[in-house]
C-alpha cells in the first residue's frame, strides 16, 4: 500500500469515526425536526398525528417554549384546551416575557368558557407585543361583549 493510500484510508476512518462519535451525542431526530414535521402535519390538518410528534418534541426538550408553544396550539386544534393552557402556563413559567405564549393561553381560555383569565392573558400579550396591539385589541372587545350579555 502506498504512503497516499495509507493517508486516504487513514482519514476515511478518522472522518467515519468522528461522524459516528457526533451522532451518538445527539438524538436521532433533533428537536428542529420533530418541530417541524409537527407543524406540517397540523397544515394538512392532521391534528392527532401532529399532537404525537410535538409531544415527541416537548419528551427530547422539555425546556424548549417554541415545542411546548406548538404542542399547545395543536392541542387547541384538536379542542384539548385544557392541556393546552397547561403548555400555555408551563412556557410563561420559564419565559414570562413570551407573548406568543400569552396569546395562546388567552386563546385557550377564551375557548374553555373562562373569559376572566382570557382577558387578563390577552392584555399582558398586548403589552409584550404591541405590534399585535390591533387583533388583540379586538379579541378583547369579543370577551367584554360577551361577559356584558
């Protein structure tokens, strides 16, 4: 065997090895995967199936609020707004300045017959994302039309 075969063997191996080492580190399907497959599930509206892979998502990164943030959504879809706030509230409780979490718990509230909590959920969103200021505005409208019945 040549000096050059030897080195090309040499590397081949060493660059296999390092790839093999890598992986083991990490889970089989990232985090990122399981996140996204979810959320192409839900556009083709496949509720269940999407609630199976971001509960997968939440299970391999239990502190990401973008996989809790998502599994609550799908679970709002699919009319578990209970579990949903429970997602809802377990983002705020890492991230309280995450207003995407705040407006899905409003959401769920407003969906599970709780305007009381809707409300408040919905104005702290407002707060944390004025740029949203304007459909929020009108959802909290909805409620107060709806409480003064």
């Amino acid at each position: 065997m040549t000096m050059l075969n030897t080195l090309r063997l040499t590397t081949t191996l060493s660059v296999g090895l390092l790839a093999a080492a890598l992986s083991a580190n990490e889970p089989s399907t990232s985090v990122d995967a399981l996140i996204s497959r979810g959320e192409a599930q839900l556009a083709a509206q496949d509720i269940d199936t999407a609630i199976a892979t971001l509960t997968q998502a939440v299970d391999a990164a239990p502190d990401s609020s973008l996989a809790r943030n998502r599994l609550g959504g799908a679970l709002m879809l699919g009319q578990r707004y209970g579990e949903a706030i429970d997602q809802f509230q377990r983002v705020i409780g890492r991230d309280p300045e995450n207003g995407a979490a705040f407006i899905g718990l409003g959401m769920a509230y407003m969906h599970s017959g709780q305007p009381g909590p809707a409300k408040a959920a919905l104005i702290e969103a407002k707060r944390l994302k004025p740029n949203r200021a304007e459909d929020l505005d009108r959802l909290i409208r909805r409620i107060d039309q709806g409480t003064a019945k």
